[in-house]
C-alpha cells in the first residue's frame, strides 16, 4: 500500500518534470521578440516619416524644395540598405504575437519576402536619382516606391489588430 | 390525438413545400434579359468596371500583378466561418472558364446568383451588391472578359461544412439578404456614383460591414467594420466616427495605397488599390465623398 503511494507519488513527480521540459520550449518560443519588433517597426516609421515628406511635396501639400526631397530619399535607400538578419527572427508573426501584423508566410517563403525587400531598395534608388530634379518627378516615382510596399503588404501583413 | 398529429404533419408539409417554392432560384425576366442583351457592348469601357467591380481580386491568381491580372483562373480561397469558398476560373475557356456562356447566363449569375444550370451561387460571389448594376455595365463587363486570355485550370471545389453543402438553402438566405434597395442617400450626382462604385460594384461591404449569424449584412452598422473572416484583426471601421481622414486623402489611398501617414495599405486592401488605382480620379473622389457622407456607427462597448 505504501509503496504504490510511493509509486504515484513518483508518478506524479515524474509527470511534473516531464510538464515542467515540456513547457520550457515553449516558454523559449513564446517570448516576445520585443527589441526585434521594435527595430524592424521603427524601420517602416523612418520610412513613413520620409516617405511623407516626399509623397507630401508630390501632392502639393508641402512646398517642393530639392534639397529636402534629396535628403528625404537619401534616408529610404539608407533604410533599404539596412541588413535585415537581425529583425526577422522565426516565430515573431502575428499568429505568436499581438504586437506585429507579420504573417507566418513571410519565414514560409523567406525568398519572396527577401526579393520584395530588394524591390524596395530598387525603387527608393529610382526616386533618390530623381528626387532633387523637380516637383513633377516625385509623384510617379513615389507611386512607384508605393507600389513595392502594397506588393509586400498583400502578401505578408495582417488587418489591423484592433 | 391521431386528428391533431395529422394536423402537424400537415402543417409541417405546408412549411416544407413554402421554403421550398421561396428557395427556388429565381433568374431575371424575360425583358430584363433582352434589355441587356440588345446593350451594344463597348469593351474598352468594360475594362473600368471590371476594375471598379475587384474582380481580379479573387479570380486572378493571389498577388498577380499587372497582365497577370487579367487571367481570371480562379483558385482564390475565401476563408469563412462555413468553410472555405474557392473562387471559380471565369476566363474565356470554353469548358474550364464561362466562354460558352451567353450574356444572359452572365446576367443571371451577377445580379441573381444564378448558374446557368440554374443552381444558387454562395453570396461569397458578392451577386447581393452587383444586383445594382446597369444593364450597360453588365454588357460592357461582359465584352470585355470575352477579351481576356482564356485559362484552363480546373475549377477546385468549397471545402464547406454540412448543412452549407445545401445550396437549395442558399435560396432562404436570399430571400431575407438578396435586395436591390440602396442602404445610402444619394443627394448629389457625385454621392450617386459613389453610392454606385461603393455599394455596387466595390463591394465594399461585403468585409467593411459586420454580419449577421447567417452571414447577412447588419445595415445598422454599414461600414462600421467587422471581423476579419480569413484570420486575425479587424477589417476597419471606415465611417466618420472611426476615420478622420479628409476626402482629399481617401481619394490619394485609393490611389496610391498611402494613408496621411505613409502607412501602406496591406492584404486585400493592397489588391483593392490595385483596382481603385486604375479608376479615373473623379471615380475615386465620389468614392471619398460617398466614405466622408456615411452614417457614423460608434465601436461596440465591448467585444
């Protein structure tokens, strides 16, 4: 009788542990890649806020200054340049977190991911030769650096999480 | 006892026999048919409401882009708490694609949500808006797919649950869904055509607007935004209580896909831009003012 209690109590050690090893992967997977997170949005912010700049002179809101849209473009082919190893770590989606719109399909076909990212880089490129050439430049190479973002945004980012 | 049992069986039978006479499809009527029919067809016309009414958004292959656009193979799945709807190829193939159909055929299907064989479509085939449209657009829509390279993909099949398998009940769902009232005002010639590129064509409610246990639209919160039905979020609240962007800028998103921020427009919004983009840009400004002119709904308390 006693020994059997010993034997679930055993058991019940032996259960724990094997609870406590499987559960410690798990607490591995689900940490919350804050400062990757971070870094990879605050990346698309200086873009936005640059991009603002340019997209705000192409529509006439903001007055056209060449030096401005030189610098405004200069800083999206800098963004573009930018090695991505470090933002993109296996399990930061958005089905693992609630801080990102990632979509798992970005690490399911890393290479799409990667080419569009290069897009990206080819088009900020095409506008920063032109940025500084003249107001009427900027709208369709704005549209154009656009177009890359939407291409990306199809494919690989969620709704809005709220 | 035995008179009263009677009596439900018969009622029962009654109740049986109306929900199948209200569940029957129900194609347009003759004149109807030949009004649309007799249209002389402007193809070229036909290529913006092809744009305006996203149908590359389901029927071209996800994120086509350019050309690759216009080969309408289907294969789309539309995820969706009744299972998954896959978008059919409707190219020009005379047996994978709809190129055998006639422009009747193409009408009963677009605004009554019919097939050929006389079958009922899912409402995931949005026939609940394009019941609005003109015989003229129809036309023109429909010479214009006759234009479009011809694709010889199978068709794949739903991969719904049981009862959804029943199509028979779809006729149920459109007789409490499937009407041609406008849900909006229209006071102006531009708010007109935006009603018209929004509430017909567009779409847009089929995701903007939350739905119903039976999928049906809630007209009392039009736009206000709703569940993503393929996975997580939320599709936007576009109404003046939730966006405050100025029409000016709805129009440039619709454009270019930026928001005041420089945010971009991602997911299907991405494939929608892509549509919208093509429109002339007073399209996209009636559509921006018909978006600033809506009913304000305020976001639920709590979720």
């Amino acid at each position: 009788m006693i020994s059997h209690a010993n034997g679930l109590g055993l058991h019940a050690a032996a259960a724990s542990l094997a609870a406590a090893l499987a559960l410690a992967p798990a607490a591995t997977l689900a940490q919350d890649f804050e400062n990757q997170v971070a870094a990879r949005q605050g990346q698309f912010k200086i873009m936005a806020l640059n991009l603002g700049m340019l997209g705000g002179m192409a529509r006439g809101n903001i007055e056209y200054d060449a030096d401005t849209a030189a610098l405004a473009a200069a800083n999206l082919v800098a963004v573009s340049q930018l090695g991505q190893e470090f933002h993109w770590p296996e399990g930061s989606d958005n089905i693992m977190l609630d801080t990102t719109r990632a979509q798992p399909s970005i690490w399911e076909d890393f290479d799409d991911f990667a080419s569009k990212w290069q897009d990206y880089g080819t088009q900020a490129a095409a506008l920063a030769e032109v940025a500084a050439t003249g107001q009427e430049a900027l709208g369709p190479a704005v549209g154009a650096l656009g177009g890359t973002c939407q291409a990306c945004h199809e494919a690989h980012r969620g709704p809005e999480l709220n | 006892m035995r008179r009263f049992f009677l009596f439900l069986v018969l009622i029962a039978a009654l109740a049986a026999g109306g929900a199948w006479w209200i569940s029957r499809p129900q194609v347009l009527p003759e004149a109807r048919l030949a009004a649309i029919a007799a249209v002389e067809a402007d193809a070229e016309r036909g290529r913006l409401v092809f744009h305006a009414g996203g149908c590359a958004s389901c029927h071209a292959e996800d994120g086509a882009e350019g050309e690759a656009r216009l080969v309408l193979a289907g294969g789309h799945r539309l995820e969706s708490e009744f299972g998954a709807f896959v978008a059919p190829n409707i190219s020009p193939h005379p047996e994978a694609g709809i190129g055998a159909w006639s422009v009747g055929d193409f009408a009963n299907a677009m605004l009554r949500g019919v097939s050929p064989e006389g079958a009922h479509y899912y409402p995931a085939f949005p026939y609940t808006a394009y019941i609005h449209m003109t015989d003229r657009d129809l036309a023109d829509l429909w010479a214009f797919l006759q234009t479009l390279p011809e694709a010889d993909r199978e068709n794949d099949p739903n991969a719904l649950a049981f009862p959804y398998t029943l199509r028979r009940g779809i006729g149920l769902w459109k007789w409490r869904h499937l009407s041609d009232d406008w849900v909006a005002a229209a006071p102006s010639e531009t708010l007109e055509r935006g009603r018209y590129l929004v509430e017909a064509l567009g779409h847009c409610a089929e995701c903007h607007t939350p739905r119903d246990r039976w999928g049906g639209l809630d007209l009392a919160r039009w736009m206000g935004g709703a569940e993503n039905p393929s996975g997580r979020g939320r599709i936007p609240n576009i109404t003046p209580a939730a966006l405050d962007w100025s029409a000016a800028d709805i129009a440039y998103y619709l454009e270019t896909g930026f928001t005041p921020d420089y945010d971009s427009a991602g997911g299907t919004m991405a494939s929608v831009v892509k549509n919208t983009a093509e429109l002339p840009a007073s399209d996209r400004e009636a559509i921006a003012a018909y978006v600033k002119g809506l009913a304000p709904v305020a976001a639920p308390d709590a979720e």
